[in-house]
C-alpha cells in the first residue's frame, strides 16, 4: 500500500525540525487529534522509511546538534524494538 500524500507531506515536514506534532500539523492532520495521529506515523512502516530515506539521502536539512539526533531516535526506536520483536 503506498502512502497517503499527507504521510509523505509528514515525513518532509518532519525533517525541517525533527517534532513530530508540528510536522504532522503542518501536514494537515487535526490538531485536536496530533498526539494519536504521530503515535500512528510513528509505527507506520512506509512513514519511518520514508523518514530514514529523507535522512540519509539528505533530501531534508539534517542539523547536528544531539537534541535533534535524540528527536529521530525516539521517533523511530518504537519501529526498531517492534522490528526486533518481529511485529508486523
């Protein structure tokens, strides 16, 4: 299945700086419903590629400081343990 183009706006809006409640807002998603909806995209398999593929590739702006690698780290740690756990 591929992504819905709110998913892949998610997934540019995330790298501009790395929270995902503004990313998915400014993707369009409710804000009344934004903690669900990241919680969501955020055990999504195609968004988290999608997410890593824009990381590495540099198609987004990547900023070193630790505070940014720890925002990408938590956001994608839920995938890895459930990737490890061999949860589909």
């Amino acid at each position: 299945m591929k992504m819905t183009p709110k998913q892949n706006r998610f997934c540019i809006e995330f790298g501009k700086d790395f929270d995902p409640l503004e990313a998915a807002i400014r993707a369009g998603y409710s804000p009344g419903t934004v903690s669900r909806t990241v919680l969501a995209l955020s055990t999504n398999q195609k968004v988290l590629d999608k997410v890593r593929e824009l990381y590495y590739t540099r198609h987004i702006d990547i900023q070193t400081t630790e505070g940014t690698l720890a925002q990408v780290s938590v956001f994608t740690e839920r995938f890895e343990r459930k990737e490890e756990a061999g949860i589909k």
